[in-house]
C-alpha cells in the first residue's frame, strides 16, 4: 500500500452536493423509468398486433435499442444529434432519451413474455363473456400479465438507477458526475468513492425491498394467505441488478 | 334479421331452433402447408328450447372447436351459425365501418346470451370468486357494480358457493371451481349454455356434485349442448346425442338411441371402447 493519508471529512464537507447529486440521479431515475414503462408497454402490444408492419417495426425497435451500450447511446444522442439537427437536448433531457430508449426496448420484451405466458383460456373465458379485446386486455390479460411482469421491471429500475451514472459522461452532475467532480477538487478519491458506492447501494437495497414487498402483496391471492417471498428469497430473485433473460 | 325482430323472436319464443349452425369448417394453422389442419369439415345442428344436445367423440375428433365456433372464440372458415334469429359467418366485414359495427354487435349479441363452461374451469385467478361472476355483468352489460354484486352472490348460492363468495380460486377444489365458473355464466343470464368436458379434470368423488348441477340446470329448462364422456349422464339428461368423429358428424339421434344401440360402426367401437 502507498502511503495515503485518509481525509473522511471531505465526506461530511461534500454532503451537500452529493445531495444534490443523488436527488439529480433520483429525478434521472424516476422519470426514465415512468416513460420506459408505458412506451415498453406500447412497444410489446405492437409486437403481439394482429398487423404485421406494426410487428416488424415493434420487433426492429428491440432490436436496435438492445444492440448498443448506454454509453453508446448517451454520447449519440447528445453529441451526434445536436450536432446534426441543431437542437441542443441539455445533458438531464439526452440521459432521460437514451434511457428511455434503451429500457423501454428491455422491457418491450418482459412485457411481451409475460403477457404471453397467461393462459390462452382466460382470454377465451372473457370474451366468452362478452368482454371486447380491450376489456379482456385490461381486466384479465394484463393484471395476471403484470404480476409476471413485475420482478423483471423491478430489475430494470434497478439498472436505469445503476446505468443513470454513465450520463455523468456528458456533464450531468448527478451523483456520479458530482463524485467524479468533488474528487478533482478534494483529491480524496478513495473517500468519496466510496460514499458514492454506500450511497448507491442503499438507494438499490431499497428499490429491492420495496418490490419485494409489492410483489408479495399483489401474489396473495396465489398462494391462499402465505406470507411470501423470505428476505433471501428476493435477494436471490433482485440479483441487484443483473438483467432478466427474456 | 334486424336487431329488433331479433330481440322480438327471443322474447316470442316460438319453441323453434335456438341455435342452428350449418356447414361448418375450421382448419388451424391455415397457409401453413405442413401444420395445417382441418379440424371441423362440414358440421350441421341444431338446438331447440329447453334441448340438451350432448356431443361425444374421441380425443382430437374436433368437439371442442364447434363448441368454441358456435360462440365465435373460433370462427369458422365457412358456414354459418343462426342464434335466436340472427346469422353470422365467420368473415368480418373488414371495409366498411358501419358494417364492421354491426357485426361486432351481433358478435356481442352471441356471446353475452351463450354461457360457456370449460374443462380446466379458467377462472380469473386475480379475482375473488364474487368478482369472477360478477365482471360479465359489469363490463359486458353494463350493470352497476352494486347490482353485478347483488347477481353475483344470488348465483353463487345457487350452486351453494355463496360462503366462498370472497375466495380466490386458488383456494377452491376443482368442483368448487366450476361452481363458480356455472356462476359466472349463469350470471349472464344466457339462452344457451356451452359445457366442454365440465368434469373431465375433476376428482371422480367430486363428478357426480357437477353433474347434478348440470342436471338441474337441465330440468329447469336451460337450452345446453354438453361436451362429455359420461354416457350415464347422456342417456338420462340428454335428449339427443351428436356422436362426432374426424370433424364430421357421424350418427346423430335421440340420446337412449343412440347410447344403447348406435348403428355406425365408429359409433359402435366408440362406445364399447368408452363404456369397457
Ligand atoms: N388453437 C389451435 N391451434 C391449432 N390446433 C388446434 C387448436 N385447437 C385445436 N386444435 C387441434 O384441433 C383438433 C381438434 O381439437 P378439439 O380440441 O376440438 O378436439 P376435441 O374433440 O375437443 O378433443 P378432446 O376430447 O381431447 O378435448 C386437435 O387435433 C387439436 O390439436
Ligand atoms: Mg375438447
């Protein structure tokens, strides 16, 4: 080991704007997350439309925004577009684009198996009933399809949260961005590193815990008043942020 | 036929054909030249008020597809199906709007006033039992959700489920589970009941339970065409058997006829294969 002399105080000294980081990288989160789960949604019904240009485009958008990294798209988006169309998107708009697109296409796909993986005899037991194909959509189809859905979307959350730090590449000073920042200053990159990486955990540990909680409230009436995934359980089932094989 | 002279003929009840489908053809997997199937291939019947039409055949021989074109699940390719005065083929007018609507009605029409019961029950597992019957009433035709309830618990006491009228099917037996799915039908207040198999996945202690209610239903004057392999409930409850094999209709009579003496050969090993 170099001799290194610890100076934790710069943690105490930097709160601030690691709060304000780490509200930034929340927003980041958040809304990316919102839009990608109503545009995967839109995307995966696409792919299961009786249309087969409405499924071909579906299916080319997976494809393609599944291709490339994050890191990829980020710059492309803000570097490559601006230059082209003149628009400049500002760093927190282009991190929300590229992670829009990017999970959207992700979870396009969680959708799309679990919306298949509901027996074909609820959907003919509700228009059997009457129940025209939005109304089986949204009252059979799509509940028991989202409880599928929902340990899958958690994991994304989990990764836009993670991913959310690569935008500190183009500026945005989120979390990581205001890390990376601090440290040119304060020289103390092993003290605040690490109170990034605590900081980082915790918001995870904590997504992770909710969604176990909401998982095991929407699957009561599965297992007739169990009390649910054990805390082992869904820290196997959240791998913290490992993506779901489709 | 108009919607009106439609309603008018079910309220007349002329005592005539409830249901009468004519040259029915249904092939799955169609274009596909290698997996294509023709599964249905020229089906004829007919129902009257108050008939119970039981249908039996072996496994794959198509029963379950004419329930499911009768009520358009599956259209057919071909023929047509006459219920309480109105006709459908299975083509949808796709070109014209107006045309479009009126056959999504006619459509709504069917399903609403044909009940149908499945093997596997295909209860909403997300919902309570009370909900599972009640959802047609709400979202198909349109009662409050006050008086889908107030239907919802008369039918499930009919079938002697109200007690688990706030259970999830998980927490069902089988033969309470299709309690509940003769519930949910029943609720609709049908003209014709459809039974695929009702008892075919359930425990044989629990069959006859089912069986009695089918009956029942029966003597209380529901129209029903019954998918079944029990021949002692055909020969009792039935008043014609449809005997069906490889998607034609192969010997059709008066259920005793038929059960106790069928005169096609198929129909003949059929039974002493089903009755040994
Ligand atoms: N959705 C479908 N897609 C493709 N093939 C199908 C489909 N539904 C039914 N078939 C095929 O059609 C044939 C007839 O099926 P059907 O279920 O109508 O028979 P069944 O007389 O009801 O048999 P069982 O007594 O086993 O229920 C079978 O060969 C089946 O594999
Ligand atoms: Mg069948």
């Amino acid at each position: 080991m170099v001799a290194y002399t610890f100076q934790w105080h710069v943690v105490p000294e930097s709160a601030g704007a690691l709060a304000h980081g780490l509200k930034l990288t929340l927003q980041l989160s958040a809304i990316s997350f919102a839009l990608s789960l109503v545009l995967g949604l839109v995307v995966a019904l696409c792919r299961l439309a009786p249309s087969r240009p409405l499924r071909a485009l579906a299916y080319t958008y997976t494809q393609i925004f599944r291709a490339l990294s994050l890191y990829v798209y980020v710059l492309f988006i803000y570097f490559g577009i601006s230059a082209v169309f003149g628009i400049n998107l500002g760093t927190f708009a282009a991190g929300v684009v590229a992670l829009t697109l990017l999970n959207s296409a992700y979870m396009a796909e969680i959708y799309r198996a679990a919306i298949q993986s509901v027996d074909h005899g609820q959907r003919e037991a509700a228009l059997a009933l009457g129940l025209g194909h939005t109304r089986t959509f949204s009252s059979v189809t799509f509940p028991q399809a989202g409880r599928v859905a929902v340990p899958g979307l958690v994991n994304q959350l989990v990764d836009i949260v993670k991913d959310s730090s690569i935008v500190a590449v183009i500026g945005l000073l989120d979390l990581m961005g205001t890390t990376i920042q601090l440290v040119s200053t304060e020289r103390a990159p092993f003290e605040l590193y690490t109170a990034t990486a605590v900081a980082y955990i915790v918001l995870i540990l904590a997504i992770s815990a909710a969604a176990a909680l909401l998982e095991r409230r929407l699957a009561r009436h599965l297992r007739g008043g169990g009390s649910g995934p054990s805390p082992l359980e869904w820290m196997q089932r959240y791998r913290f942020g490992g993506r779901v094989p489709t | 036929m108009s919607e009106a002279a439609a309603n008018q003929a079910a309220e007349l009840d002329l005592g005539e054909e409830i249901v009468v489908a004519e040259g029915i053809h249904k092939s799955f997997n169609r274009g596909h030249k290698e997996r294509e199937i023709h599964v249905l291939r020229g089906v004829d019947l007919q129902v009257a008020k108050g008939e119970v039409l039981v249908v039996i055949g072996p496994s794959g021989s198509g029963k379950s597809t004419l329930l499911r074109c009768l009520n358009f699940i599956a259209p057919p390719d071909a023929g047509s199906v006459t219920f309480l005065g109105h006709c459908l083929t299975g083509e949808v007018p796709r070109r014209r709007p107006a045309e479009r609507m009126r056959y999504e009605r006619a459509l709504r029409f069917y399903r609403t006033h044909i009940g149908m019961v499945f093997q596997h029950f295909n209860l909403f597992p997300h919902m309570t039992a009370a909900d599972n019957v009640a959802l047609g009433p709400t979202r198909a035709l349109g009662l409050t959700r006050r008086e889908a309830k107030e239907r919802s618990l008369e039918e499930l006491e009919r079938v002697g489920m109200g007690e688990k009228a706030g259970q999830y099917p998980s927490q069902l037996s089988g033969g309470q589970k299709q309690r509940v799915a003769i519930a949910r039908a029943l609720a609709m207040r049908p003209q014709l009941m459809l039974f695929d198999e009702a008892t075919s996945a359930l425990d044989p202690e629990l069959i006859g339970g089912i069986l009695e209610e089918m009956k029942r239903l029966a003597e209380s004057g529901m129209t029903m065409i019954v998918v079944t392999h029990e021949m002692g409930f055909a020969r009792e409850v039935g008043d014609r058997v449809l005997f069906m094999d490889e998607g034609v209709v192969v010997e059709e009579g008066g259920a005793r006829e038929v059960i106790e003496s069928p005169q096609h050969e198929r129909t003949q090993a059929f039974l002493s294969a089903i009755l040994s």
